[in-house]
C-alpha cells in the first residue's frame, strides 16, 4: 500500500507562487510538478491566508500554556516516580540487582 507523497514546504511555496502568477493553468501545473489540481488550489489559497501574518509586528506567537495539562502531567509524573521505586524494591527482593 503506498503512502502519500510529503511535500516539503518550499515546494508547496514555489507551486503555489507559480499558481499566482497565473502564466499557467493549474492543469499545466499540476502536469509539471506532479501534484493534484486541487491540491494546488489549497496551497494557493493557504499562501493568501497567510501572507497577512507575514506584515503583522511580532508574527510569532507565544506558546500557550495549558495550566491544567501540566498539573496533570506532572501528577502523572508522580505517580510514576512512585510505581518505579515500589517495583524496585521488588526487584531487590527476588534478587535482582
């Protein structure tokens, strides 16, 4: 069974630039670079939505912080430590290390 082709996001630039310039059809594109014409037009249309982003002060975000994830994680971090350090012991106790 064969996997989807993963395009590297400079190809999906320069395809969807070459879209823009309109010098081609999308058939002719999709043709020449070997990718779906639909696939073609959702590069397209993802390159105009982001352009904006591109002229905005500050354009990357920060991270979002989960604040309940984390106490999650670490409580299951916690209860971990603690199943590591009981099977240990048991460990010692039937001989190993």
């Amino acid at each position: 069974m064969s996997r989807r082709k993963q395009h590297a996001p400079a190809f999906k630039a320069k395809v969807a630039q070459e879209a823009l310039k309109r010098e081609a059809t999308v058939s002719e594109l999709a043709s020449r670079f070997g990718v779906h014409p639909t696939t073609i037009n959702q590069w397209k249309r993802a390159l105009l939505d982001g352009a904006s982003g591109v002229f905005q002060r500050g354009s990357r975000k920060a991270p979002v912080i989960d604040e309940d994830q984390i106490r999650d994680l670490h409580a299951k971090i916690g209860g971990l430590a603690v199943a590591n350090s009981f099977l240990e012991r048991k460990l010692k106790f039937w001989g190993g290390k």
